[in-house]
C-alpha cells in the first residue's frame, strides 16, 4: 500500500441535497405554526438520489464538510485580483510623491 491509501482514516464524503418535502428549510407549514419536517428530520439535507436521512452525527460531519467547501470556493473568488492598465497607478501605491504618498503624475 502506498502512503496515501491507507483506508478507514478518511471520512466518506457523501453527497446531499435538499428535502424534496421541506425544500432545504427544515420546517413545514402547519395549519397554524412551522413544524419540524419529519422526512428530513428537521435537517432539510437528503442523501442525493436514495432520499435517505443521515443520523446526527453523520449529518454534521457531512455539513462540515459541504461548509469547508462553499468557504473555499467563496475564498477563491474574493481571492486578491491583479489590477492591469491605467488604473494600476491610481490603485497601488508607489511612494514617489511627497512624503512617500502615491504620485500619479496627474
């Protein structure tokens, strides 16, 4: 076995999406009040295509994960960006005006 095959250390990733009965809101309307959905537990996260329902500890482990992830991907877009063109001047500071302020020529 290799180094990165050791198997039983790493937790499956399971794919989810939202309650088919709830819509991924966890509640549904009663007659007077929100109830807890039952079909999803209360959770508004299915098991994608089987509709199972993860147990609790699972289920957080699973949200964790799917959390990490959409913090990556909101990470990568907010991710610093390369200013081009004329505006660069104006945007990055080159200290060649008084006292080491930006000189832009203008």
């Amino acid at each position: 076995m290799q180094k990165g095959q050791v198997h039983g250390f790493k937790r499956e990733r399971i794919e989810l999406e939202p309650c088919s009965i709830c819509t991924g809101k966890a509640v549904v309307m009663g007659l007077f009040y929100e109830l807890v959905c039952t079909e999803c537990s209360g959770s508004g996260w299915v098991v994608l295509g089987s509709r199972l329902v993860l147990s609790l500890d699972d289920l957080v482990t699973q949200l964790s994960f799917k959390l990490q992830q959409a913090e990556r991907e909101i990470a990568a877009l907010k991710g610093p960006t390369k200013v081009v063109g004329p505006q660069r001047q104006y945007k990055i500071s080159n200290r060649l005006g008084a006292g080491g302020t930006n000189y832009t020529g203008d």
